[in-house]
C-alpha cells in the first residue's frame, strides 16, 4: 500500500500491467503489479485518510493478498527527526474512529509482529537508517494543537498521520500480517509548521517502494 503518489503516477508512466482497480465515488485506484524476484506484487494507492485505506485495504484482503507493508508520510513530532528520515511504527495511538469497529477500545495497536521484524531487518540489511518509535493516528490534521502534540510525544509518539491504526486494527480483524515505514513529511516539532517535504525525497520514497516489495516478499 504506497501513499506515495509520485511513485504510482511513475508505475503508470511505465505502462506497469494494471491488474484490478480499486472504485471509490472520487474515482478509480488501479492496483499495478510489479514483477520481482519472480513474483507479482500487486501496488497501489489505498487512499487518504483512515476510513477509505482501510475499505481499499479489505477489498484486497478479499481480492486474494495475504501480506501486506504500507508507505507513506508522515509528520516528525520531535527535533531529533528531520525531514527525509524513514520511520517506523511500532504502534499507533488510535485518535480516529474506523478501528474502533474491528477491535476493542484501547488507548494503542500495533503492527503484526512478523511483519514489524520483517521490515526493520530489510531496512538494516539495506544499510537504511531509520527511526522506530509510536505514531499518533488522527482524522483532524487541523486539531494537531500544540497541547495535544505535546501529549503525544509524552506518549512516546514521533510521528503523525491518518491511517496506521485503523489499518493494524483491520489487519489483526482479517489474520493478515501488515508492518508500515514512513517518510518524514513535514516537521510540526518547532514553534511554526515545516512542510516543505511534501515534494521532495522522491529518491527516498522510490526507495522504500523497493524496500516494501522486498519485505512483503519475505513475509
């Protein structure tokens, strides 16, 4: 699952074989597959915030995919992080509301333990540096006040974004083993907003595209 929407535009400049698409009433996901160590992994793009990436998430679940990686971006909650790093979640704090239909109240949920050790062992086999640390999951990227970033990262969080939490949540529901890496997008650690990362990096994101196939190969 790549939120990375430079890299799917550059599949589909490829002429990369499309294999099903995924519909929405914005329009249409095609999910391309790239062929790789003589396996077909299907990509695509599950779309922007929690409640569409995980319908997209259960319709491939559905459509036969049985392990899964996520990239995308995300935003650094402390200075010890610049834009460009690689992160990865070890959990997600559940401030949205779509994993609350597949799993219990709870404060946190995580990634598949497999699918976690998979990636970061990809990532140093890579000599990749990353990151690994809580994410915060929010529908409101506009309510990131300055109090509760602060609650957050005193939670442990180092990044924010829109959909880790209900994808774990749907991924322990479905028995499908799903790890994710992010790209620093954007820096809200300061006292004014950085988002100058939204554009760049392309070379970094390519490169996780690889690392995930990779991964989702060995899992």
């Amino acid at each position: 699952m790549c939120f990375f929407g430079e890299v799917i535009r550059r599949l589909a400049e490829e002429e990369t074989p499309v294999l099903w698409e995924l519909r929405a009433a914005h329009g249409v996901h095609p999910v391309y597959g790239v062929e790789a160590h003589g396996e077909t992994v299907a990509v695509f793009h599950p779309g922007v915030g929690a409640p569409l990436a995980a319908a997209f998430f259960e319709e491939a679940i559905e459509t036969g995919c049985r392990a899964f990686v996520g990239i995308g971006m995300a935003g650094g909650l402390v200075p010890e992080l610049t834009i460009g790093n690689v992160t990865v979640p070890t959990g997600a704090i559940r401030d949205e509301g779509t994993s609350y239909h597949y799993a219990p109240p709870s404060r946190e949920i995580g990634p598949t333990p497999g699918a976690l050790r998979t990636i970061e062992d990809t990532l140093t086999r890579r000599e990749l540096p990353y990151v690994a640390g809580r994410t915060w999951t929010t529908d409101a990227p506009y309510r990131e006040t300055r109090g509760k970033v602060a609650r957050r990262v005193a939670e442990g969080c180092i990044t924010v974004e829109m959909e880790a939490s209900a994808l774990f949540a749907v991924a322990a529901f479905r028995d499908v083993p799903l790890g994710m890496m992010f790209l620093t997008s954007d820096d809200l650690s300061g006292e004014t907003w950085d988002g100058s990362g939204f554009r760049g990096h392309l070379e970094t994101r390519e490169l996780l595209l690889d690392v995930a196939i990779e991964a989702v190969l060995r899992l």
